[in-house]
C-alpha cells in the first residue's frame, strides 16, 4: 500500500487529565470499541494512588515487563489508532511533556463535578504552546455536577480555549436522560447499563419535531431547545481547519464508566483528527509523505529487572517508513545502527514487526546509545525540535555514600538522566553535581534504582533553588556577560547538553539579575 494511504490511516493521540478525571478508564472503553480487548479491567491504572514510592515501584516493575500502558493501539473502522500514555501525577509531567512531542493531537478529558484541575491546566498550556489540536470530553455526567455552560465558560477561561459544544448534556446526574449530539444530530438516551456496547440513537435532525417531547419529556425537550439556541448563539460553529490549527476546540459530554458519549466521540475523533503532520527540526520542516525514514526518541524505559538491563527506546516516525535490519543513522553518534527486533504495540501487546509508517511509534531494544531527543534518519542530518527541558522544581545535591562504587554511580546518573527520569546539572564552581526534579518522589525512585539497577549508594543534601534559568548572552565575549559571571559564579551550573544555567535561589534574584545584565537573557526553558 501506498506510503501516503498508510499515514492517511493513522492517528496518534495522547490523553490528558487531571488524575481521577476518568483517562484509565476512557482509554478502556476507546479499546474496547476497537476490538483490541475483550472486558473492562484490561487497562492498567498507572495512577499512584497515595503518592508512595512503593505504588511507583509496582507500576514501574509491571510496566517494565509488559510496557503496558505506554502505547496502546487499535484499529477502527479502518484507522489505525496510536494513544500515548501520558502520566497524570504531577511528579511525572516531564515525562508528560515529551510525550506530548510525539502526539499528533490530545483528548482532554474533565471531571463534571470538579471542572478544570491544576494539572490540566499544565498541560493545556503546553498543547497551546504547540498549537496541538485538542477535543474535550467532559466526564462523568452520571454524577452531579456543575452547569453545562458555566462549565464550558471554566474552560474558555482557565484554559484560554475557544469552544465549540458538539454534543449536548440532557439533564445530568440523578435526572440525566441522555445527550444529544450536534455533530450526527441524533439523541443517544442514557439507561445506565454499562454493559452495552453500542448504544441506540435517535436520529433527530429538527429538534423542533414533537415526537422529541414523547422521548424526553415535555420539560427536558424545552430546555434542551433553549439550551441549543444558546449553543448556537454564543458559540462558534465547528471549523476543521480552526480545530487543526489549535484555534477551536470541540467538546464532548459523556460518561466513560458507562460507555456512554464514548462512540460519538471516537467516531468524531477519527473524522476530524489530523493524521501525522509536519515536524520541525532544526535543519528543515519535514514532512511524514516523505520517502526517507526520519524519527526521534521521546521516551525511554528501563527495565526494571536487574538481570535484563536493555532499557526501550521509544521513537516516533516522523517521516517515511521504519524497516526492521535496515542501518539508520543515530545522528547524535553520527553512526549508523540496525535493529533486529523492532517492538511495534497492539492493544496491551508488543511484538516485532519489519515495517512501521509515519505516525507509529517504535520501541527499539537499546543498551545505552540512546537519550531522549535523539534523531534517527537514514542519513541525513537533522535535529528535532520541541523537546524542551522545564525547571525543575526541586533542587538537590547528591553525594556517593559509597566509595568504591563512584563509576557505578555515576553511570547510573548518567544513564538516568538520559531516560529524562530528572535533570543533572553540574556546578561551575567546584563539579558538584546537584540533581532536579519536577517531584520529591523522583529522589526516592533514583535513590532506589541506583542501588537496585546499579550496585550504588548515593545520599542527598538540600540546595535552595528557586528556579533553573537558561542563560543566553547576547555577546558571550562582553564585559556585561563576563562580570554576570563573575558576580554569580557560586549560581552557575551546566546542564546535561552543556548549556550554561543560571540556578537562581528567589524570583527577587531573577529580577535583579534582568535588571542588573540586561544583554544576558535568563530562559525558564531549555530551547529558546
Ligand atoms: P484517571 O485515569 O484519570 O486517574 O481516572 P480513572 O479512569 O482511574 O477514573 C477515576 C475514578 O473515576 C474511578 O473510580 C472510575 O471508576 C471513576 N469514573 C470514571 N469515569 C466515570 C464516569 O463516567 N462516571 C462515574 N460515576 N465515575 C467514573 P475509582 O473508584 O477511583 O476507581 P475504581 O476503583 O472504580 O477503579
């Protein structure tokens, strides 16, 4: 088959929520209409549920043999469909925001009752960066919960989206009917039994018509009719192009548990989802159509079991097609390299395929040649944009408590860091190394897997960081930059790619420094 009817049939897709808004189990019920499992309960929660190291190390340990939860795919109705886990626990959202770099668009997914949550908000803000194209299904209308318009306003404003309603509420929790569909203009009436795979709608292409007050009630139909003028009045109507360049979102009303809106929004989804689109690099925009194979790594996973050390590196075809024996250039070692046994992902499978299009994603048994952000092309170079390192929220030094195994250790970092677990920047002043993270628990998970994985001991020390800065001068050979230098040398640092950081202890200093250098420009991320 032809390279662009491939790429054509693909979607790749990342869920994003708050935790508990209901992602695990929409990802359950969005396979279940695939085909790709046969019950409810197959799709692994990744969710930690109290925050303990323990939860984390279970998680890792089953996903470290099973990849489970990483990338899920199914086929339906002829697409091929490709959802990236995307973890909700704050202390993993770097790992989210890489993530987001393989996603041709998201599925944002919010709890009726609690509306826009903090983390949701993050990683909004991230797809808005991106212009990534963005469906919302609003959740859980079994329950109570707040007024279908206040909370599509709550989104417009703490989200900074432009909505566009296509699909419905009618009633919501204890007097929840059902809900009616913009998009397909028919009603889908709820009844509550999870257990139905595909539910019945009635096709209502005039709202007007009288048989409506029969199904719904006379009361329910009234308002349904006063809540769609609404609709139309305030909102604006669907735009494909407007929804592709970020500019308008769709949202959905459902309830996941129950299998109910799920149909309607996958059959939208995949109508109106961009297939796999252009990505920058640093060198030229290329394009998936194209005939060489281009990918970068966005993910790397350990293996958790000490005597099978390879880790997978997860990549993304950008362009072109992925063949299995084939040498690709690792452009970063500037080396060409082949792989026997390429992990493609079915469902909650892995299994070794010869051929993956543009828009799949990969997994490639790696022993330590890869780190994330490494491009792979059949030759030429290029460097993908987009995927930044955020300042990490906390800050700490760490300190070999075990002497004779310091080459251990600093393997270990070393090879942590380059799966993105948490950032290492090493002190100007004296090479200390200090370590950051977007969580607390991240300090446990290194501490415990370099002992575990590594054979090392390491202990860690405080340092009050407020934030990491990224430090760009507009002359490097000026006195201005030389004296920053000078003046802030016990507060500089370099990152793992060598670039100068400015690790600032209060937002006071920061301001005082923009002040004081103005020539030297401070980033809160890593490309800039
Ligand atoms: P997450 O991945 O976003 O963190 O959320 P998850 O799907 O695990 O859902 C969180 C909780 O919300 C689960 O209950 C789940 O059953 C429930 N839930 C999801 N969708 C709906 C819905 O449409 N209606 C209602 N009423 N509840 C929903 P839990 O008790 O935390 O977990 P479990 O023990 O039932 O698995």
């Amino acid at each position: 088959m032809s390279l662009v009817k491939e790429i054509s049939k693909r979607r790749t897709f990342g869920i994003i929520s708050h935790p508990d808004a209901g992602k695990t189990t929409l990802t359950e019920k969005l396979l279940l209409f695939g085909g790709a499992i046969q019950e409810a309960g197959a799709v692994k929660s990744n969710k930690i549920k109290k925050g303990a190291t323990s939860d984390f190390m279970e998680i890792e340990r089953q996903r470290g043999i099973s990849v489970a939860t990483s990338v899920l795919a199914f086929n339906y109705k002829d697409k091929k469909i490709n959802i990236l886990d995307t973890p909700g626990h704050k202390d993993f959202a770097e790992d989210t925001f890489r993530t987001l770099t393989a996603v041709d668009s998201v599925i944002v997914v919010i709890d009726v009752a609690k509306g826009v949550e903090e983390q949701t908000e993050k990683l909004v803000q991230v797809c808005r960066m991106r212009n990534i194209p963005m469906i919302v299904f609003i959740n859980k209308l079994d329950r109570e919960g707040k007024d279908a318009f206040d909370l599509l306003d709550e989104v417009e404003q703490k989200l900074g989206l432009q909505v566009t309603p296509l699909s419905f509420p009618i009633g919501m929790g204890y007097d929840f009917k059902g809900i009616y569909n913009i998009w397909e203009k028919n009603i889908n009436l709820f009844s509550g039994d999870s257990k139905k795979n595909i539910e019945e709608t009635i096709a209502f292409d005039n709202i007007e018509d009288p048989e409506l007050d029969g199904i719904i009630g006379a009361n329910a139909a009234d308002s349904l009719r006063e809540n769609l003028e609404l609709v139309h009045g305030v909102y604006p109507g669907f735009d494909r192009d407007a929804y592709l360049k970020g500019e308008l979102q769709p949202v959905f009303f459902g309830s996941a548990l129950n299998n109910f809106g799920v149909r309607e929004l996958l059959d939208c989804f995949i109508d109106i989802a961009p297939f796999p689109r252009p990505k920058q690099s640093e060198e030229r925009l290329v394009k998936p159509d194209e005939e060489t194979f281009s990918g970068f790594v966005f993910k790397i996973h350990a293996n958790m079991d000490p005597k099978h050390r390879d880790r997978l590196a997860f990549i993304k075809i950008v362009s072109g097609t992925f063949e299995r024996n084939t040498p690709y250039l690792h452009v970063r070692h500037n080396k060409k390299m082949k792989f026997s046994s390429p992990n493609a992902f079915f469902a909650e499978k892995k299994e070794i395929v010869d051929i993956s299009y543009a828009g799949d994603i990969v997994g490639l048994h790696d022993t330590g040649n890869f780190k994330i952000g490494d491009t792979l092309t059949e030759g030429e170079i290029l460097n993908f944009k987009g995927i930044p390192s955020f300042s990490p929220e906390h800050f700490r030094y760490i300190n070999n408590a075990d002497p004779m195994k310091a080459k251990q250790l600093m393997k270990g970092i070393d090879q942590l860091m380059d799966e993105g677990v948490a950032q290492l920047f090493t002190l100007e002043l004296n090479g200390r190394k200090v370590i950051g993270t977007v969580g607390a628990l991240q300090y446990e998970v290194i501490q415990y897997r370099l002992e575990h994985e590594y054979g090392a001991k390491c202990t860690y020390e405080n340092f009050p960081v407020h934030k990491a800065c990224w430090v760009e001068p507009e002359n490097p050979k000026s006195e201005e930059f030389a004296e920053f230098k000078r003046v802030k040398q016990k507060f500089l640092a370099t990152d793992k790619q060598g670039q100068l950081v400015f690790l600032a202890d209060s937002a006071f200093s920061i301001q005082m420094t923009q002040q004081k250098y103005p020539s030297v420009k401070l980033h809160f991320s890593s490309e800039y």
